[in-house]
C-alpha cells in the first residue's frame, strides 16, 4: 500500500493531527467498509496472554513514588484529588508546556464539565483547540520515563501498534469516586450524570485496559448495556464512544488503579520522520478484528465467554 507521509510539522495549526488525516483521505469510507468479522460484547475481554501482574503492579507503584501522581486538571487552576495518575504518553510540543508526567491529565484550558459529559466525540470536536492541544492525541506519541519502568514498561513494549494517549488512572474510593471530580451527589450509581463521557471511536484510538490494584466495590458502567466490575489482571476493550464511566458505588477506603493504554490500528509511526502514514488494516480490517488476531497484543484473541452485559434500564 502507497501512502503519503503525514508529518506532525505540516499538520495545520488549527486542526488535530487526526482531524487533518481525515480531511486528506477517504477515512469516513474506510470506517464503513471495515466491518466486523465476528459479532464481539459490548465489553470486551481478551484472553491468551501470559504476563507477571504481581510484577506489573510493583512498577506501578514504584513508578508513582518515582515520578508523582497528578490530580485531574481544569481551568480553575485545581487539580482534582479524587482521580488522579501519571501519563505514559508524552507530546515533546504540548502547548501548555507542562510537566511530561502529567500532560494526559486533564488541562487548565478545560473547564469542571467539559470532559465528563455525555457528549459525543462529533460534538467534543466543536472546542477542538488544535495541534498541539491536549486534545491532539496522535501528537501523544512519545513514551515517558514512567513507561518504560522495570516490569511496567517491558508488559507495555509486548504491544505491536503504535501508542498514543494512554496514562495510569487511580480512583479513590474514599472521597466517592467521580463524585470528587463532577461535584455531584450521586445517589443512584447507575442512572445519575457523574462520569459518564465518551472518547474517540476505536477507529481513531483503540483502549486496552489492565485493572491493576481493584475492589469490587468500583465498577464499569457503559450506557444501558454493561455494569461490571473489571478483575486484576484481565485486559478488557470496548468502543469507548459510547457513553461509559468508572464509578465507586460507595465510599471505601480503597483505591483502583488501572492501566489505560491507547493504540493507533490504522496509522503507523515513523519516528526518524516525525510522521505516520496509513497501514495494511486502514479500511481493510476493523480494531476488533486486529484484537481478536492478535494485531494489538501478539497471542491475545477475544475470550468467548459471556460478555457480562446487563440491562441499566
């Protein structure tokens, strides 16, 4: 396949990086003639691969020592103390400048109720800022030290598709979860608005999520279809644009710590370039399907077991 070169340098200064791809080829097409193989859950869990959690865990922990942990970011100059972490992804060209550690943890360019709302990405796209802006997450495209630490980092180079926006995500279940972050009562966990929001379709950043340190007093919500609590040790995905949310569905003195890491299925990365360009699956194979053949984790394959979805109605 002959692509062209998108390098970072000549994305425009008022479009994200993705937004400039797609305005340059025929992306919206290549999503509708990618359909899926196989019909897979709502919530998706792989199965196959063999990696040490107990030892994943420890550099997780060791790395929040080593680096900080950082609170959600919003304009009002706070960092929320409720949901917090450290970035595995770095923009060198970030416009707010901050430290590499933090960057995929909120903005001060964004305000308490712009990322947590059940918008769609569409819409999101309408306070879209740019290149370079928190929102940019092909610009995300370097590791940071925090990533590459001991056995952390060797679990994170077994992936095989470039990684983009992806950071470590604690939740304390003392302060009520996202409750600390929305400032909203939530009385009924499934049916009030805290948390609940939508990131890019899979298409654009396909999420694979390792819960590391959990309590299943902390649950994962997706819209009308899916209540679970995510186990220790399992890597789970779904279409993270479709409304869901981490929620604590009481106040617990414990804390969920997982790792959330986003690939690119469609684009690859030239590093000695700056660039990406379209690769073999673009059009050809959807991010699922990459899942399940083990295009994104070597080994893995979509487990066949029941997907865990209930009715939220």
């Amino acid at each position: 396949m002959n692509s062209p070169i998108f390098r970072l340098s000549d994305c425009p200064q008022h479009l994200t990086f993705i937004d400039w791809v797609k305005s340059e080829t025929d992306w919206h097409d290549a999503e509708s003639r990618a359909k899926p193989r196989g019909k897979y859950p709502t919530l998706i869990e792989l199965e196959g691969p063999d990696f040490d959690m107990s030892a994943i865990g420890g550099a997780v922990v060791e790395a929040m020592g080593l680096y900080g942990v950082y609170g959600w970011a919003t304009n009002d100059g706070a960092r929320s103390n409720g949901y917090v972490g450290f970035s595995l992804t770095y923009n060198p060209d970030h416009e707010e400048g901050i430290d590499v550690h933090a960057s995929l943890l909120g903005s001060g360019r964004l305000s308490k109720d712009e990322y947590f709302a059940r918008f769609t990405y569409q819409d999101a796209n309408a306070r879209t800022r740019g290149k370079n802006s928190y929102d940019d997450t092909y610009a995300f495209r370097k590791r940071t030290p925090a990533s590459r630490h001991k056995a952390l980092g060797a679990f994170i180079d077994r992936f095989s598709r470039p990684l983009l926006r992806s950071r470590v995500s604690a939740m304390r279940g003392s302060l009520g979860g996202q409750q600390a972050i929305v400032g909203v009562k939530h009385t009924d966990p499934k049916r009030c608005d805290a948390g609940w929001h939508r990131d890019e379709p899979v298409f654009l950043h396909l999420r694979v999520n390792l819960p590391v340190i959990t309590h299943p007093s902390f649950r994962t919500q997706i819209e009308d279809t899916v209540d679970a609590f995510l186990e220790p040790g399992r890597l789970y995905s779904w279409d993270t644009d479709l409304p869901h949310r981490p929620i604590a569905t009481e106040r617990i003195d414990k804390v969920r710590i997982h790792l959330v890491l986003g690939f690119s299925p469609w684009l690859d990365y030239l590093e000695e370039e700056q660039a990406y360009v379209l690769n073999e699956y673009y059009g050809r194979l959807h991010p699922f399907d990459m899942l399940n053949e083990g295009l994104i984790f070597p080994g893995t394959r979509i487990a066949t077991k029941n997907s865990m979805e209930v009715s939220l109605t």
